[in-house]
C-alpha cells in the first residue's frame, strides 16, 4: 500500500461499563483495524492506487459490516521512551453530550481532560483520535451504531493488573470523573493490539 506508515489489527478482549456515563449502543464487533497516513491526499492516492484496490476488494471477502473514520490523533501521553506498544489497550468510543458544541467538546476533551492523564499512574500513553469524517463504503453494509461519534480515546497498559491498579487509583478517579461532566455515550472496549505496520513516529 503506498503511503501507509502503520497497520495494526486490534481485537477485543473484553469490555470496561462505566456507570456515570451511559453506554453508546453498538452491536458486536470482531476487530478493528487502524490505519496511518501522512494526510488525506496519500489516503486517496493509497485507496486508488492498484495495491489499494486489491487489499479493499479481500476486505469485502470477510468483512460483513464496518464504520470507517477519518481522525486526526492528539498524544497527550507518549509511550514511556518512545518505547514499543503496549499490547493492551483501553478504546473508548465517544459522544459528546446533547447540551455541548464540538467546539466546547473539543475544547474540554483536548485541552483539560487530555492534561490530567499525565498524573495517572500505571497509565503507558494516551492518545485522543477526533473524527474529521466518516466515509462509507458501497460493496459493505455500513456496521451498526444508534448515535454519531466524535472521537476515539485509547489508553495503553503494561497488562490487566497493571490496569487494574491504575483505575482504582485516586488519580484515575479523578480523571474519570471528569469525563463525565462532558462524555454523552460512550462504549469502551479492552483491545489486544497485532502489530501488522509499526506505525512511525
């Protein structure tokens, strides 16, 4: 695929419920796939070239239903070093609530909520993923979902203990607390990350 500069496969292995915020309604799913380029335009050069069609016409082989996002990544936490992907990960699905903007969503998630993760401890990167588009595809049916997203957070741990003790930290109350002065929905899933494409710094 020219252009790529990283691929990962991500299945779920569990799923964290929150009792603050209300869950976003989605059906199940079997994996998500994470995809990097430098922009739009080597995103639609990639799509249209010959590699890219081929790998789009395999995907429709197996792939029943899916939702695909254009977003533009935030690391609020960089990965300890610049070290190797923690193999599990925390994915939230996100949407802002009924009474806010995206720009005070935005403004909120990005600037408070992502500043406060840097005193979470057991907490090895946090990255927010708002949505710029959602581009639908004509040879799959669209993957179902009852409310728009406006982005995606992914939090990173070194395993299942080391999370454990990150959210019963006052720390990561606190942090939880404050996304739910401002998340509408959300669904949250615990990943397993297969590197396909490391992506680039």
């Amino acid at each position: 695929m020219p252009g790529l500069r990283g691929y990962v496969l991500c299945l779920p292995a569990g799923e964290h419920a929150r009792s603050d915020v209300t869950p976003l309604e989605m059906a199940p799913f079997d994996g998500i796939a994470q995809l990097w380029y430098d922009d739009q335009e080597a995103r639609a050069r990639a799509a249209a070239s010959a590699a890219g069609r081929r790998w789009h016409a395999d995907g429709a082989t197996i792939i029943g239903g899916i939702r695909s996002f254009v977003t533009e990544e935030q690391v609020a936490v960089p990965l300890p070093g610049g070290g190797p992907r923690t193999p599990l990960k925390a994915l939230s699905v996100i949407r802002r609530r009924a009474d806010a903007t995206p720009e005070t969503f935005r403004r909120h998630w990005r600037g408070v909520h992502a500043a406060m993760a840097h005193g979470v401890p057991e907490l090895r990167g946090f990255v927010l993923s708002g949505v710029v588009e959602e581009r639908f595809r004509p040879d799959i049916p669209p993957f179902p979902m009852a409310d728009p997203v406006d982005g995606f957070a992914e939090s990173r741990f070194d395993g299942p203990e080391a999370r454990a003790r990150m959210v019963a930290s006052p720390e990561a109350r606190h942090w939880f607390a404050d996304g739910a002065t401002f998340l509408g929905r959300v669904k949250t899933a615990l990943i397993e990350e297969r590197g396909m494409i490391p992506p680039l710094p």
